[in-house]
C-alpha cells in the first residue's frame, strides 16, 4: 500500500482508471481534471468573495468529486470539509481553507503532468 501512495496522492486511482480505459482514458480523466478545476476553483473563490456559501460549496463538491477520480485524496478531504462549513455557514474559516485548497491543487497539477508524461501519452 505505501508503495501506491505518494503523500497526498494515491496512485491507485489512476491504475484502475487505466485498468478500465487504458492509459488513453487516465489521460482523458487526467486532462479534464487540468482543465476543470480550476474554473471551478475560480468559481469557488468569486462565490466565496460574494458571499454565496451554497454556490461555493457546489464549486468545492465538484472538486472533491474530481480530485477523487484521480487520487488527489488530501483534495477530496479538504474539500468535503470546506463544503460542510460553508453548509455551516462559517464564512470566516472556509474563506481561508480555499486558499490552502488552490495551493494544493497546484502541486496536484504538477503530480498529475508527471503521472501523464510518465506514460509517454500523445493524443491521436
């Protein structure tokens, strides 16, 4: 099990994604998770900015709900916690826990290029 996860991520995800799909569908699910999330974690943050709890929390679930697909599960975690808060309304803590949020998204980012290039994976 150590041997599969790699601090905050979890490798097995993505080799059952490639068990079910091969490597051409991890790199799809790979490439939609580059894509997505962070509009939706710009969404996240303006909903946040304005007030609106609820539509952040839908922003963080599809995040979550993303980041699980591909094993970022420290960003699964987060993210379910951020969403209970802003159902709590606790703006004062889930503002801050958003920035922490788009930090580890990065270095998801970068863990996920890695994984995607490790396979050499072209389009076409």
């Amino acid at each position: 099990m150590l041997a599969m996860t790699e601090g905050p991520f979890d490798r097995r995800a993505l080799d059952s994604l490639e068990r079910t799909g091969g490597v051409a569908l991890m790199a799809k699910v790979i490439d939609q998770f580059l894509e997505k999330v962070p509009l939706r974690m710009d969404d996240a943050c303006d909903r946040g900015r304005a007030g609106d709890l609820t539509g952040l929390g839908r922003a963080v679930r599809s995040i979550g709900s993303a980041a699980g697909n591909v094993g970022a599960t420290e960003i699964s975690d987060l993210a379910v916690r951020i969403n209970r808060l802003a159902e709590d309304g606790a703006k004062d803590i889930v503002l801050p826990l958003l920035c922490q949020l788009n930090d580890m998204l990065g270095h998801a980012n970068s863990w996920l290029q890695k994984e995607k290039n490790a396979f050499g994976y072209r389009a076409g």
